[in-house]
C-alpha cells in the first residue's frame, strides 16, 4: 500500500506552518479508481487551480481536472473537507479519477505546481494526530488496519481506531491521577488528620487498580498476539512427524516428509493463519546426539529455536514412553509447551485434548487430520483468543513495554505504602501515570518516537 520510505533525519515532523501537501492515496498500479489528497492552507487553491472553483463542503462534485492550460487531465469526484472537520483538521481536498499510474501522476504533478509539496510517509495521519483528530494509539490502529491479515485483526485495529484501547488506558490512568492527588493532598496537609486517606483505603484502592492494569495488560497483549502473531517452533527426536505437522497445519507441502531419520537440518519458516492468529511455524531439526557436522548444527538450531519461540509444539509417538531428549525439551519450554501426540491413526486413540506426562496434549494424526481443530483451538487459547475476539483491541510492542513500566511503578507504590513512605507512592503513580501516557501520546513531544511510528506508514495516508 504505497512507499514505506522512513523518515529522513532532520526533517520536521510538525506541519510546518503554511505548507500543504499532497500525495497518491491509492495503492500504485492500475485500478478503477485513484485518490490524489491534498491537505494545508493552500487546498482550496489547488481547488480552484484543478477545479475551476470551491466544491461545495463534504460533497461529492462531478467536476473536470484541468491542467495549467485549461486542457482535461480526467474527469471524477472532488471532495472538500474544510477545516477544522477533515481527517487532518485542516483544508483538505480529495480528488477521485481514474486509476491509471500516468493519470494520477499528471493530477499529482499538477497539484504540487498549484503550491502544495510531496507527503512523506504516514504525514495525512501524523498531522491528524498533531491536531487533535487522533491519539497516538489510533493514529497507529489506521496502519494496522490497514495492514491487517485478518478478518479478525481488521476488526481489532478498527476498535483501536474508534478509541476502544485509548478509552481504557485513560480511564486507569484517571484513576491513578486521582489517587495520586490525594496521596499528595496528605504530604501537603500532614497536620490536619481528616485530610488524610485511611491507611486501607489507600492499599485497597492500589490493589484495585493493579487488578484493573493486570485485566487491561491481557487483553493488550491478546491483542498484540492477534496484530503481530506468535512464533511457535515445533521440536522433538526424529522420525515423529514434525515436518509432517508443519505440512498437515500448512496445508501444503512445505517440508520434505521421508523415513530418513535427519532430514530436516535447518530451520524452515512457514507463515500460517490458525483461527485467525497468524503464525510463524519454525520446523527443526530432530533432537538427537549426532556425529555429523551438518546435523550437529541443524539440532544446536533446533535447540535455539526451542529457546527463542512464543510457544513450542513437542511432537511425540503416541503410545511411547517419553525419552531423555524430549523430557528435556519439555523442562526447557514450561509455560509455554504443548506436547503433540501423532500418529494416533497408528494407535487408535481419540482425537483432540489428551493427557502426555510431559505436560498440556493434544492428539492428532499429521497423516490424516484428525486432531488438528482442537490443535488450532489450542493454539489460539495459547494466543489469547478464549470464545472469540469479540471486543478484542490491536496493541502493539511499545503498548506492552509502556504497559509494563506502568505495572512495575504500581507495583512499587505499593511497596513503598506499606514501608509508609508516602511521597515515594505519589512519584511511582506519577510514573506510572506518565507510562500509560506514552500509550496515547499525552505528553509525548519527541520527534525519535514520532518518526519511528509514522515512518511505517503509506504515502497518502
């Protein structure tokens, strides 16, 4: 969807005052339709420069597109959006022509000669977050939206974007300001008792706002799992049908499948979709001592895949007593394992979630399919998914990080309460405060941060 140039160092990334600008906001290529945006205080002369006139407000106007010379560049629909109620907040203009790549070229070409210049990547929405239209957290749920590999990440990004994430964040930082002020309250007016907070009320009330911000980190990162996926490596000793699993979730031929022990010495990736999640499936290979070189290495990869995934798939014959290698594998991945019992088509047990001494199972057949839903449901459960993702919101990693920071200085406000010193609660919930901040861009004034998030975007958006 357009160039993803980033940002050159030294370029303001405020609107500068008196420029307007203008870009393609349709993907290149060929299509029925092509969107040139034109945003600042000099749209409504490109208007006139194109149009031969003003349209009239947040209507769709037949009009030609002209040249410098009165000739016809295109004919199509001219939108006018003036400020402040515009997707930027200032005078825009769109201008709906034909899709072709020389058309919208020409249009372009003849909008920045009416005194506009080039976009920069992601400048239409930064300029929306600079005027109030968005907060940060929404500004970033227009690129994930748009980015969206799924059904259910496009409706995540879309809550993000109507200001479901921001809405929660603000009001948990609303409530740590108020506290904050009455811890403060007490530092100032020491003297007077009624001022002060009950000694209870006090931890009762940080208790309930750690319990609001553990609820609010989950869904967060339910949500950054479903925007960014897990990755999910699949180990075990060879010959139990790991690359057979990867082909069977796949659902092509990813893998070379044979009954040669070793065959798989790298790291294959496969990007998959499993209920919605997206996946990256990491297939090792096979934990065994080995003599030679090449299948030495594939297994010290095997194991740093083991230790560096979201989640591992221990894959086991069903039936067989575990051995020293997978027992292994299963202590190094606690948390985060589910034991994969294949070959059940061979053993005849049931489908779906079973009992393994090494930890959560599930039984399926790589070879047939059986067991490979309740693996899926598996995987998503794992992924944060629980019924669905009804309600669900995009995240991202910097949303975790400021998360967390706010967690740990809530954390230490109640500490710091219990050793009975006040004045160091009132600064940990001001930095916890000041985190959950960072999330909407309260506060937030540095261009590093801000260049690092809009430099991802497309030009015209």
């Amino acid at each position: 969807m357009g160039d993803h140039a980033p940002h050159r160092a030294g370029e303001p990334l405020s609107p500068p005052a008196g420029e307007t600008i203008a870009a393609v906001a349709t993907p290149p290529g060929r299509g029925g339709i092509g969107v040139v945006r034109v945003s600042g205080p000099a749209a409504g002369a490109v208007a006139r420069g194109v149009l031969g006139r003003l349209p009239p407000p947040r209507t769709a106007w037949l009009a030609a597109f002209r040249d410098a010379d009165g000739a016809v560049i295109d004919r199509g629909l001219a939108l006018w959006f003036p400020a402040p109620r515009s997707y930027t907040g200032e005078d825009v203009l769109e201008l709906h022509g034909h899709g072709g790549p020389v058309v919208l070229d020409l249009l372009l070409a003849r909008c920045l000669a009416l005194g506009a210049r080039p976009a920069r990547p992601g400048e239409f929405t930064l300029r929306a977050f600079l005027n109030g239209k968005l907060d940060l957290a929404q500004a970033e749920a227009v690129a994930d939206l748009i980015d969206a590999a799924s059904a259910e990440a496009a409706r995540g990004a879309l809550r993000s974007l109507e200001g479901a994430f921001s809405a929660e964040v603000r009001a948990l930082a609303e409530a740590l300001a108020a506290l904050r002020a009455e811890v403060e309250a007490g530092l100032d007016f020491a003297d007077e008792p009624l001022e002060l907070a009950a000694e209870a009320e006090t931890a009762r009330r940080l208790a309930e706002l750690e319990a609001r911000w553990r609820r609010l980190r989950a869904r967060a990162a339910e949500g950054a799992a479903l925007r960014e996926g897990l990755v999910v490596a699949i180990v075990g000793r060879p010959n139990v049908g790991k690359s057979s699993l990867l082909n069977a979730l796949a659902g092509r031929e990813t893998a070379i499948v044979t009954p040669i022990a070793g065959t798989t010495r790298d790291v294959l990736r496969e990007q998959i979709l499993v209920e919605g999640v997206p996946l990256t499936v990491l297939d090792t290979a096979g934990l065994r001592a080995a003599d030679d070189p090449v299948e030495r290495e594939g297994v010290r990869r095997a194991r740093a895949a083991l230790e560096g995934a979201d989640h591992v798939l221990l894959v086991v014959e069903d039936g067989a007593a575990p051995a020293a290698a997978e027992a292994e594998a299963a202590e190094a991945a606690a948390g985060r394992l589910t034991v994969v019992c294949n070959k059940i088509d061979r053993t005849g047990r049931a489908p779906g979630p079973a009992e393994h001494p090494l930890g959560p199972a599930v039984a399926v057949s790589a070879r047939t399919g059986a067991g490979l839903e309740a693996l899926a449901r598996r995987l998503a459960a794992v992924a944060g998914r629980g019924s669905g993702t009804e309600g669900v919101f995009l995240a991202r990693r910097r949303h975790l990080e400021a998360l967390d920071r706010a967690g740990a200085a809530l954390a230490a406000a109640a500490h710091r309460h219990r050793e009975g010193l006040a004045d160091l609660v009132a600064e940990e919930l001001a930095q916890a405060q000041r985190a959950l901040g960072e999330i909407t861009g309260e506060g937030v004034d540095t261009e590093a941060l801000l260049g690092r998030i809009f430099a991802r975007f497309c030009i015209g958006k």
